[in-house]
C-alpha cells in the first residue's frame, strides 16, 4: 500500500508553531505532509495537487477546476469552521470528504470583537470623549461556538447580554448566563450592539438589512467578525449617513471600502482579516486538521463533515 500523501496549501500562512505541530502528527502517523505555502496563483495548486490524498487548507478558494485535477483526492480538510472557499458540490460530485475545524478559532475571534469594540467606543483613540461598555445591551446574533466565547468575555466587562440562534435551544442560552430572544427583530430592537456571527449561506446572504438596522439605536453599532455577504452593505452605509453617532466595526472589508472609509472613524475594518489570527488559534486549527485526517484515513472517522 503507498504512503498516504497530504498538501497543506495555504495563501496566508499559518504560525510556523502551528505547521510544526502538523508535521509531527502526521509524521507519527506514517502520513507524509508536502507543502504549498504563499502560492499567488490557483494554477500552482493545480499543478502540484495531482498526487495527493488529503488537502488541508484555510481561506483558500478550492473551486470545482482545482478538485477536478485532483484525481487522488480523498479529503479536503478547512483549517477553520467557514466552509465557503470550498465548493462543496464539486466535492460531493468528485466523491470527496470536506470537513472543518469548528471552535479553534473561537476564542481569538471573540477577543477581536472586544479590542475592536473598545476601540470603536473610544472613537478610534482620538482624543474626544467616548463611552463605556459596561451597562450597555449586546446581542449576539448566532450563538455557536464564537458566540458563547463573546458572552464569556462580556459579562466581565459588566454588559446585559441577548442572543438568537433558532438553531441552538434556549436552555443552551440560558446555561451560559445569555437571555435568549424569539427574533431577529427582538435581538434588534433590544440591543445597544449587534455581534455578527452568522455563517455565510443562501439563506443569510444579506440578512442583517435595513429593517433590522433600523432597530438599533441611533447611537448603536454592528460588529462583523463572520462574512461580509450577510450585511447589506447599501443600508449599512445608509444608516452611517442618517445616524451620525452609529458605528460599524468589521474583520471584513466591504465591497465599497472607499465609500465606508468616508465615515471613519465611526467605521473601522481592519487590512485583513484577523479573527483567527493569533499563535494558540493557528495551533489548535492546525492540530485539529491534522487529527481529523489522521482519523479519517486510518480509521474512516467521518465526525466533522460537511458534505
């Protein structure tokens, strides 16, 4: 039987801390691990992903053509818990396994929200009188693994805290000291800020619209560490121009940066995304990855699929 063969491909890196983490369990468990790191074209990927097994990657785009050229491939593994670089249908087809690494990354992104909150409610550090966290409402809209990070952090800076998930029970909610809501509009209209934490699929591509927004107060703000498609971004940029203290907070540059920009610093995103980027959420990502490939491959272990 040949050596099971894994790529890791990653245009953004991860923490060489991480990668080396990788290497050893993989290492141990007779899997060998090439490597294409900083690769600027999908024509690289293609070339030299023919041979391969596994794939571990992390916000690289893994379109139908890419697994097509992949005849060997068994498994596609996100170092993350978005999926949506990965065309699940082209992998379905092809008769390949994409599974993620949900809540590795929890942590570090429920950290961002705050030091971008903080920062939000002291206007950017300009030296003008801000505002204080403590008493003010969050609403946490998706309560998943990030979500419950978020709630963690904000009862130690003394906030009130909602949150709607119909996903997740209410008793779920109210085990981790989070009053649960019955609706968007509820989450909304109760709330002083909104943290996003949707997942971007057809059904919440541009969710948070101009209705919910309205509900916020005018001194209110949004916080987006999840997908820029879930916020309509013509009501968002709407809201900055009619309610001059509103404040929008992003991981994710908008499609109209220039536009947003106009409206700084009320409006803040930072150059990349950096929700996931700390040395402990790279390692535990990382490490995730390669167990998951580890159980598949030597045991068929299937638990974090998501086709």
């Amino acid at each position: 039987m040949s050596k099971i063969k894994v790529l890791l491909a990653t245009q953004k890196p991860f923490a060489s801390s991480a990668v080396q983490a990788m290497q050893e369990a993989l290492k141990s468990a007779d899997i060998e691990l090439e490597q294409l790191i900083g690769y600027t074209d999908k024509n690289e990927l293609i070339d030299k992903i023919v041979d391969f097994d596994g794939l571990i990657v992390r916000s690289d785009i893994i379109d139908r053509e890419i697994i097509q050229a992949a005849s060997k491939l068994k498994l596609i593994v996100r170092g993350g818990s978005g999926y949506d670089n990965i065309d699940i249908k082209a992998a379905h087809d092809a008769g390949v396994v994409v599974m993620n690494t949900p809540g590795q990354n929890a942590n570090a992104v429920a950290e961002l929200v705050f030091g971008m909150l903080i920062m939000g409610a002291r206007n950017g550090y300009n030296g003008v009188s801000g505002t204080e966290l403590k008493g003010k409402t969050l609403g946490i809209h998706a309560f998943g693994n990030v979500g419950v990070n978020v709630a963690r952090i904000a009862k130690g800076f003394g906030m009130k805290i909602l949150a709607y998930d119909p996903y997740t029970p209410s008793v779920t909610i109210y085990r981790n000291g989070v009053v649960p809501v019955c609706s968007e509009e509820e989450l909304y209209r109760k709330s002083d800020i909104v943290s996003l934490h949707l997942p971007y699929t057809p059904m919440t591509k541009g969710v948070v619209n101009a209705e919910l927004l309205s509900l916020l107060p005018a001194d209110g703000a949004i916080i987006n560490t999840a997908r820029k498609e879930i916020l309509d971004e013509e009501a968002m940029l709407n809201m900055l121009q009619e309610k001059p203290n509103f404040k929008f907070l992003t991981d994710i540059a908008p499609d109209r940066l220039a536009e947003f920009s106009n409206f700084s610093p009320r409006f803040f995103a930072t150059p990349k995304k950096m929700g996931a980027q700390t040395v402990e959420a790279n390692n535990n990502a990382a490490i995730a990855a390669a167990r998951e490939l580890i159980d598949f491959f030597l045991s068929g272990n299937t638990e974090f699929k998501v086709n």
